[in-house]
C-alpha cells in the first residue's frame, strides 16, 4: 500500500507595487530624453534605474525627482 502524496501549497504571489502617477511621468519623459533606458520598482531600495554607459542605480522613492533632475542638467 502506497502512502498519499500531500498536495503542496504555494504562496501567493506578493501584490504589486504602486508606481505613482507622477513618478510613472517623470520616468517615461527620462526615458524619452534618453537619460535612462529602464527602471524597476524595487520593494525594498525605491527605483533601480539604468542609464546608459553607467551600472544600474537604486534610488529612494522620495529622492527620485530630485535625482532625474540631475541626471537631465549632466545630459
């Protein structure tokens, strides 16, 4: 007699982060610029941008403005 297999619950997948109109913005006119190629929300670090040439950045949802705004002056 073979014993029963138990049925194996995965967890549910985590609910996705928000991206706020405003950032969603910002980000979308950064990446028309051409001053980044991507970004992400992390959950943990803020934004993981890319830009070209440079490694990937994480910066603070709080500092994101501020931050674009730098990178559009140096382009």
């Amino acid at each position: 007699m073979k014993a029963k297999r138990t049925k194996e619950v995965t967890a549910p997948a985590p609910a996705p982060l928000e991206i706020t109109a405003s950032d969603r913005e910002r980000l979308i006119a950064a990446y028309q610029a051409g001053v980044i190629t991507a970004w992400k929300r992390d959950a943990d670090r803020g934004y993981r941008l890319t830009i070209p040439g440079r490694p990937d950045d994480y910066v603070e949802v709080a500092k994101l403005t501020k931050y674009l705004e730098k990178l559009e002056g140096a382009a």
